[in-house]
C-alpha cells in the first residue's frame, strides 16, 4: 500500500470514528495546561488529573507560582515522576512569563521552548491544543503507532514528527495528535496491541508484516 493511501485510509477512520478527540488533562486557562503538560513528562495523565486541583487552586496564576519556593510547591507534586526537577521547572517557568511575557502564555513555537521544563513536544502540545496551530507533539504513544501503522519509519521523535506534518493536512493535525496518543493509550499498547479490536488493521503496515510472517510458520 502506498503511503498517501495509507495515510488517507487511516485519518478517514478517525475522523469518522472519533470526530472530536481531545486531550484527557485537565485545565481551565493556557497557563494551567502548560503546568500539566509539564508535569505530564513520563508521567500518565491520570496521575496529573490527581494532582493539579490542589495546585491549581494555590497557584491561579502565573505570579502566584512565580512568587512560591521550592519547599511551598514541592508537596503538591511530590507524587508525580522527577518531582524535584519539576519544581523547579515550574517556578522558573512562571517567573518567565511574568517577566518576558506579561503572565501570558505564548503561541510562538520558538518562545514557547524559551520557558523552563518546555521542549519542542510540550510547546507542540501548548500551540496545537492552545492555539490550534497545525503542529504535531510526539511523544512516546505518537512514536510508536506511527511506526506500526507505517506512517513514518524515522528513528527519532523529531524525524517521526516531520513525517506526520508532512503527510497530514493542517486541518487536521491538531485532532491527529489526539488520535495517535489515544489509540496508543488504549489500543496499540506497548506491549500486546490489542490488533482484534483494532479498526486501523486493514492498513497496518506492521499488522499486514505479523500477519505474512505466522502465514510463514
């Protein structure tokens, strides 16, 4: 099957399937989804969703955060993984949009990764979801279904992520990292891909290669 094809067979699927994906973190302001987007590194979000109520409701705004120290927001994300770096990114971050950015949180790709604990996939996340930019954030459940499905071969996250932006419309960029994220959460799983509940087999690069191989045996 043909690249072009497979990519147009599989994001017809999805968006017949599931038309309005949306990220499950849970946020009420850009400043408040960027704080759980940091928190969410190596960490699932439903450990995040736990965490950042309490948070939240100490530290509305930027300013507030940006004023705490280390010892007054270590205890609210003592759970979550890398605890301390994440303090610390945290305050930094919040001492950063008050200083360069008035205490908004900015849509530039470039500025974004200028923020403490901000890398190319949590600025992605920030720009796509925020301000609905045609970007698309790898991370670790984008990389792998991208390469089983056959939507990149690259090596790297950012080979991956170049693929994608590619071979997927604008429009549609942003609801395909909702996609790819949600099928790899609870569908193509890391360890046993749930393949007979899979509506993507039929153009699944690796699902069509498991499958020529046990004809083999």
């Amino acid at each position: 099957m043909r690249k072009t094809e497979r990519y147009s067979r599989i994001l017809a699927w999805f968006e017949e399937n599931q038309p309005m994906p949306a990220t499950e973190l849970h946020y009420d302001s850009p400043f408040h989804l960027l704080v759980a987007v940091i928190l969410s590194a190596q960490c699932t979000d439903k450990r995040v969703n736990m965490v950042v109520p309490p948070l939240f409701e100490r530290f509305p705004e930027p300013k507030d955060l940006a004023a705490a120290t280390f010892e007054e927001v270590y205890p609210f994300v003592r759970s979550v993984s890398y605890p301390n770096s994440k303090t610390g990114h945290l305050i930094a971050m919040a001492e950063k949009l008050v200083s360069d950015f008035g205490s908004e949180v900015p849509a530039d790709i470039d500025q974004l990764m200028t923020l403490p604990g901000v890398g190319r996939k949590t600025a992605n996340v920030i720009a796509s979801i925020v301000y609905d930019k045609p970007v698309i954030a790898v991370d670790t459940h984008v990389f792998r279904v991208s390469r089983r499905l056959g939507l990149s071969k690259g090596k790297t996250v950012d080979s991956v992520r170049k693929d994608l932006e590619k071979n997927i419309p604008e429009n549609l960029r942003a609801r395909s990292h909702h996609w790819l994220i949600l099928h790899g959460r609870y569908t193509c799983v890391a360890r046993k891909p749930r393949c007979g509940d899979c509506g993507l087999k039929e153009w699944c690069e690796k699902y069509e290669t498991d499958n020529k191989q046990n004809k083999s045996l």
